[in-house]
C-alpha cells in the first residue's frame, strides 16, 4: 500500500518540506490513483444485525462472492467469510452480532 501522508497533530510543528511531511511525489502518481481506485471498487451493501440463527432469515440480501464482516456483540474478533450460496449466510448467525456486507461494484 502506498503512503499517502504522514499523520500531522495540531500541536506538531510544520514540516520543513514536502518530503519532511510524507506527501507523494509525482513519480508516485500511479500507485497512488490505482490505491484510490480500489477504494472505490467496493461498497457497503448492507449492514445487518442477526435476529436469528438461522442463515437465511434476515440474510437475503447477500449475494455471491459478497464478503461478510461479522462483529460480535460480545467481545471478541471480527470474522470474515464469502457468500457462496445467495442469500445465506457462510456461517450460523449469533443473535445481536452486527454484519457488515461488503460487495465489489460493477
């Protein structure tokens, strides 16, 4: 990944320079608009939270090749898995878990 900027504080005195201050130069121009590009080659479908434990119940949303973001309720690690089947969910749903739908644009 290509960086951008470095992070700059409202305190922090201000860079002596471009390079100083973590800004890309033209000759990475490329890198950087082909980074913005895949940015903006995925979107939010949906945001869903369980219900059930069913797989399909609040799931008919989700498509094929969807990736799916599960937040526990609880604490814990975010899971992620891909749809294959449409409309079902790759894993038993937990009841209050928030799932974050991710899908390629196009």
């Amino acid at each position: 990944m290509t960086k951008i900027s470095s992070p700059q504080y409202f305190n922090d005195p201000q860079p002596a320079n471009m390079e100083k201050a973590g800004i890309v130069r033209a000759g990475k121009f490329n890198e950087v608009v082909t980074d913005i590009a895949t940015l903006f080659s995925y979107r939010i479908a949906a945001l869903i939270t369980a219900t059930n434990v069913s797989t399909t119940i609040d799931f008919g949303a989700l498509l094929v090749g969807d990736t799916v973001i599960n937040i526990p309720d609880t604490a814990g690690n975010a899971l992620f898995s891909v749809v294959s089947t449409a409309g079902t969910l790759p894993q038993a749903a937990v009841v209050g878990d928030l799932y974050i739908v991710i899908r390629a644009n196009g």
